[in-house]
C-alpha cells in the first residue's frame, strides 16, 4: 500500500575500515517493513537516486542507497552532461566487483540491525553501471528479489579484472527482472538475448522486459527519459518486490 509519509536520512554504513555513506528512507508509520538497496548510476546518489529511494520508501519498504563510489570519490554525485559521464565513467572503472559486494553485503548487515527492518530477504535495484552491479549483487544468499535496469556490460565483462559477471548466473538465488531499450546502443539486443538464454539455462526465477526505449529511460532528468517505458516498468518493479518481499 502507498503510503505518501516518509522519513529520511543521511546514515553510515561500516565495512571494517570503510564508512559508507548512504541515503535512506522508510515509512513514516510504525511497523515491520521488507528493505530494499539501491544501486545509483555512474552519476552518485545524486537527486535522482535519493528521489527512487523515497519512492520506494512510500511503497511500504525501508529504502537504503549506498554510496558505492566511497573508496573512489566520497560526496560524489553529479548531474548528466557529458563531462559528468566522463568522471562518473573515471570513477566506475576503478571499481571491482570483490569490493562491491562487500559494500552491498556490508549494506544487508546495517539494515539488519534496524529494528524495523523485516527479515529476511532483501531486495535490490540498480540503473545503468548499478543495474550491472546488482546483476552482481543478486548472486548474495539474502538477496530475493533484484530490478536491474539497463546494466551495459553484464554479458562480456565484469567490475575490475575477472570473467564476465553473465558467468556468475549460476550463482542467483533470488528472483531477477531484467529491464532493457532496444535503442540502447551500449546493450545490444543479442546481448540481451545471451543474458535471458543464461538465466533460463540456470534455472533462475527472472523476467525479461524490453521497451521501444534508449538507455536511461527509467530517469526524468536526462534526455532519454521514456514516460511510458517508465511507468510500465515501475509497475513490474513494484509487483516484483510485493511478490517477492510481501508475500500475502
């Protein structure tokens, strides 16, 4: 159930030596509540991942966006110009995909210390260079439920040196919607079809949702934005993470 009041935080997440800073958000009400990580763009938990973190929150979830340039850039966020793609592009290569997953880990430990967090199982959902990581991140044992977005790269390489994460599909516990543009020029539609082959070959529990779209298209501040792709796809979102998350 919507529920349009929320509270909101800037919070700390430990991983050993490492504080990450996060955004969080969660229903205003009193109760037990499924959570769920978002993974940002290339761009930082910038307006628009911290705006698809209160929207989630609203949906009855405790939300919690990482920042998951803190080893690289910590504070960064920045907007989409091309200069801002050229440092966030920086920013990502020097990412690994080890160090990821201990921050996305580290991240399910901090929401299991909160009193209004239902466990267990949590939820995942990630945009473009996040969209890739949470392909990454469903391979977690507590991870039920991932929306990964128009993650480029998910069939031919990884995060930092090693083989490409498409091989580690044997490895998802949980469910995975795929969602993809068949504009997008950096995530060919043969690519898409490799993905899809691999997690039926595996017999991962997933959905493959394709839209007359260009890369982007889920985000309201860039160019790209597809008002009907995104509507559409938040939907399939949101009846995954009940399915998963709330079950009845």
């Amino acid at each position: 159930m919507t529920n349009s009041e929320i509270r909101t935080a800037n919070v700390t997440i430990p991983n050993g030596d490492l504080q990450i800073a996060a955004y969080q958000a969660q229903p205003a009400a009193a109760g037990l509540f499924p959570a769920v990580i978002v993974i940002q763009e290339i761009f930082g938990v910038n307006s628009h991942i911290r705006a698809v973190t209160e929207r989630i929150a609203k949906e009855g979830y405790v939300a919690i966006a990482p920042a998951i340039y803190q080893r690289q850039a910590p504070g960064f966020e920045t907007g989409y110009t091309p200069q801002d793609i050229k440092i966030g592009k920086k920013y990502k290569e020097q990412t690994t995909a080890s160090e990821l997953l201990s921050d996305i880990q580290a991240t399910i430990d901090y929401l299991k210390t909160l009193p209004f967090v239902k466990q267990p199982g949590f939820g995942c959902i990630g945009f473009c260079f996040g969209g890739h990581v949470t392909y990454l991140a469903a391979t977690l044992p507590e991870i039920k439920a991932t929306a990964s977005f128009y993650g480029a790269g998910i069939a031919t390489q990884t995060l930092g040196v090693g083989a490409p994460t498409i091989t580690r599909t044997a490895e998802i516990k949980g469910t995975l919607y795929g969602f993809y543009g068949t504009q997008d020029a950096s995530i060919p539609p043969e690519q898409v079809d490799q993905i899809a082959a691999e997690l039926q070959k595996h017999h991962i529990s997933h959905r493959i949702f394709r839209y007359n779209a260009d890369h982007g298209f889920f985000c309201d501040h860039r160019g790209s934005y597809n008002a009907t792709a995104a509507a559409e796809s938040w939907e399939e979102v949101k009846r995954l993470f009940q399915q998963e998350l709330q079950p009845a």
